[in-house]
C-alpha cells in the first residue's frame, strides 16, 4: 500500500514589536499576526512577569498557546548564552514541525532588544520576520511633549550602564541624548549631568505610556530605587547646549 506523507514546510518565526506599554500603540500589523499565530512566545526575565506579554494581553486570543521564556537578566555571558540557547530549542521544535511562533519584544524588536540574539541563532535555520515597533525613545519624546533632536543635530543614544569616563565623553559629542537603562545607574547619571551644565535641559521618564508613568525634572526624582524602564533624555530645544 502506498503510504503518504504531508510534506511541511517549516515554520516562521515572528519577532513582533510591541511598543513601550501602551497597548494601543501596536501596529496593525503586530495586531493581525496576534490574532493569526497560535504559538506566542515572550520573555519572563528571571521567571518574573513579562511586560511584553502585559501590553498586549488584551488582545490574546483564547486559542493561542502561550510559551514564556526565562531569561535571565545577569551579566555573565556564559549563563546568559545557555539561556538563549535553551530558548531557541524550544522554539525550534515547534519550528521544524511547521509550527510559526510568535516573540513579543517590548518596543521595537531590533533596537537594543533581545530578541536579536534569538534572530541570530535562529535565522540561518528558520524563515524569520521582524515586525518594527513603537521604541521607547520615540514614546519618551512624545510624554514629555519635546523632540529628541532637529535639524542636523546628533543624537546619541548612551546606556547607563557604561562607564561614567565614556558618558562624559559621548555627552560633551551629543547635540542631544536619549540616556537608556537608568535604573541603579541613575546617581552616577545625575552627577554627570549636573558636571556638565546639562541637568536643566534633561527631563526623566519612567514607565512612558504605562499606567503608572511618571516624568521629573532631574532635580525633582524622588530618592530610592529607579525602575529599570526609565530613560533620561537631553536636549536644549531650539538653541544650542553650548
Ligand atoms: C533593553 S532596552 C529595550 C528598548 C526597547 N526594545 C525599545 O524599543 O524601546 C531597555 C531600556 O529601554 C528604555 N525603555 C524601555 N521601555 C521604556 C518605557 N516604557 N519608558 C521609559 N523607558 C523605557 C529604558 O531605558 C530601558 O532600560
């Protein structure tokens, strides 16, 4: 007796922005493929709630499967590439059975995002998609009512986590700045901003566009911990810093 065999292709992989937390603020496209992808991945950062998954809950479908993926948020990069390496197994096995899944990244996939390391693991093997989305710069400039740069001024985009000799160089560059990954390194940014004549022009942004959003002056932040989803972003308006 001949016997058949369905000949599948594999699945896709979409990695879908998902904006800064608003959830009105997915695109339609992120939208549909929510509505059409069974397999909905995220990442739970060290088994923690996912904020990915937080914005677009409203718009889950019942039927979808849901597949959290722990990273875990630490600077070792050998733990940290195992746990990309796990991840990718998981979805691959749904991949080679012509499964497609889809990753939620917060803001827009491939702008600091860590859904890239996943794109490079997984691309060579797999059809892969990247679905743009709103970034958190964008959502800053637009909470605090200010642009992030005009004309030809530079913007330089400088995480925190770097040192403080490397920000005051890439500060005194910048003809505006967008300060990302505050957090704990919040202190050490204030002090660089007060150092350099620039702390009336910054205005901090913790949370854009979620519930509990929250803007300061540089002087005005309350003391304790920063959250990590703040970014501090710098600019003089029409006149130049210096
Ligand atoms: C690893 S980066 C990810 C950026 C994200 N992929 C995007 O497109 O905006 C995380 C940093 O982005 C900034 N960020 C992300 N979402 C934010 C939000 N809703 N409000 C303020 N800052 C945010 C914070 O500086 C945070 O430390």
């Amino acid at each position: 007796m001949a016997r058949y065999q369905a000949v599948m292709g594999p699945g896709t992989l979409y990695g879908v922005g998902v904006g800064p937390g608003d959830t009105e603020l997915l695109t339609l496209k992120a939208a549909r493929l929510l509505s059409e992808v069974r397999i909905i991945a995220y990442p739970a950062p060290n088994g923690g709630e996912s904020l990915a998954r937080r914005i677009v809950a409203p718009v889950i479908p019942e039927t979808a499967r849901e597949l959290p993926i722990s990273i875990p948020m630490v600077q070792n990069r050998e733990a940290a590439r195992q746990a990309y390496d796990r991840a990718v197994e998981q979805m691959s096995s749904h991949l080679s059975l012509g499964e497609h899944v889809l990753f939620l990244c917060e803001g827009d996939p491939f702008f600091y995002g860590s859904f890239m390391f996943i794109h490079e693991r997984l691309s060579p093997r797999f059809p892969c998609v990247v679905v743009p989305g709103v970034t958190s710069l964008t959502a800053c400039a637009a909470a605090i009512g200010r642009p992030l740069a005009a004309r030809n001024d530079v913007l330089r985009i400088i995480p925190a986590t770097l040192p403080k000799e490397r920000i005051r160089a890439e500060l005194k560059q910048a003809d505006a700045a967008a300060i990302i990954k505050v957090g704990r390194h919040f202190d050490k940014v204030r002090a660089l901003l007060e150092e350099l004549g620039l702390a009336q022009s910054s205005a901090v942004v913790e949370h854009a566009t979620q519930g509990d959003q929250r803007i300061f002056g540089i002087d005005d932040v309350p003391d304790g911990e920063r959250p990590y989803f703040s970014t501090i972003l710098v600019y003089g308006g029409g006149e130049p810093w210096r």
